[in-house]
C-alpha cells in the first residue's frame, strides 16, 4: 500500500475535527489546512498520497487549488477528493472532473462512501496525470461556477430574511446564525469573482 499523509483542507472547524479524526481512527496519517493558500504552503514542504479538500473556502477555494496542483509538474498526479454542500449541480461536478478530480463527494459526508472511497485511491495510487486546463478555459469555468453560486445564495438570502420577519423570538436565532453564514458565504463569492474578473481581463490584453 502507498504510504505518506492525506492533506485535508476544511475551512469549517467542527467538519475538519471529524473527518481528521475518522480518517485517524483508521489508522491514517492526516495533515490539515484551513484554505487552500495554507493547503499551498504544505504542498511544498509534503507530498500527500492524497488531496481531500472542500470548494467553497476563503482566501483560496478547492478550485483554485487543484487547478494550481495540476499544473505543477512535481505533484499533478495526487489523486483529489472534493467535497461540497455548496457546488453539486452537474455542471459544478463535471468542471470538478475537467480540472482532474478523482471523486466527487457531496455534505453531508456519507462516512462509509467516504473511507471507502479513501481506501480505493489511496490503493490505486497515482495515476497518469489528466492534461491540465489552459488558463483561459479554467478562468471561464470558474467564473461561470461562481455566478451561479452567488445567483443561488442571493435566493437563499431572500428567503431566509422573508422567513426571519415572520418568526416568534425564540425560534429567530437560528435562522439568524443561518443569514450570517450565507451573507459570509455571498461576500466570499463576491470577492472571488472580482479577483476572476481582473484576471480574465489581463488575459485578454494579452492576446
């Protein structure tokens, strides 16, 4: 069986907590990152047998991630899990695989799917590295990816402060907590797009 670390990347403590320590209970050896730019940092220092990381994270998301991982000579070939409660329409999936994606695995996490799709890869071992996306097609994808999530957040926002107006006082708070981390998640997305749109915008002067 190959040896070395899985690398997790889980911006939300409790989910990362519980996957480390399942992925532990087995008896693996699990390293994790908060987001993707301190995911990036251990990349260079480790090479993991295998990537797990969330999409929607500040600072850099699962997207940018793996599509960084797969242009790299040195680490292209690490197998990747993606999880997600916020990117599973087809579509989202299918850019998932054409950035080189071995698994799809949506929130909640099914554990028995989840360590078992671990020990199918892990297994495997690496395999020829997929041709990584041009900086242009990856670009597009991602912002295509993105205003769908913000369209679909916005929605999610509207209705949950629709519902908020027409709640008793004790039941408020959770639908509160709820319209905190959506508006976290909105203006995450938003930041994301903005930094996509300068970069398409260079690429086009470019050619």
């Amino acid at each position: 069986m190959n040896t070395g670390p899985i690398l997790l990347v889980e911006d939300i403590p409790n989910i990362l907590d519980f996957l480390a320590m399942t992925l532990r209970l087995k008896n693996y050896e699990v390293i994790t990152a908060r987001n993707g730019q301190e995911a990036w940092e251990i990349l260079q220092q480790v090479r993991p047998i295998l990537l797990i990381t969330d999409i929607l994270m500040p600072k850099m998301d699962g997207f940018a991630l793996v599509y960084r991982l797969r242009r790299d000579p040195h680490r292209r070939d690490i197998p990747v899990i993606f999880l997600s409660a916020t990117y599973i329409a087809p579509e989202d999936q299918t850019f998932a695989m054409r950035l080189g994606a071995s698994r799809f695995i949506e929130k909640p996490v099914d554990i028995e799917e989840f360590l078992l799709t671990v020990a199918e890869l892990i297994q495997q071992g690496p395999l020829p590295p997929p041709e990584p996306l041009g900086e242009r097609a990856f670009y597009e994808g991602y912002q295509q990816r993105l205003q769908n999530k913000l369209r679909q957040k916005m929605q999610q926002i509207a209705r949950t402060e629709r519902i908020l107006a027409g709640l008793p006082a004790e039941q408020k708070p959770a639908f509160e907590e709820l319209l905190r981390q959506s508006l976290a998640d909105r203006a995450e997305i938003e930041a994301e797009l903005q930094e996509v749109a300068k970069i398409l915008e260079q690429l086009s002067q470019h050619l």
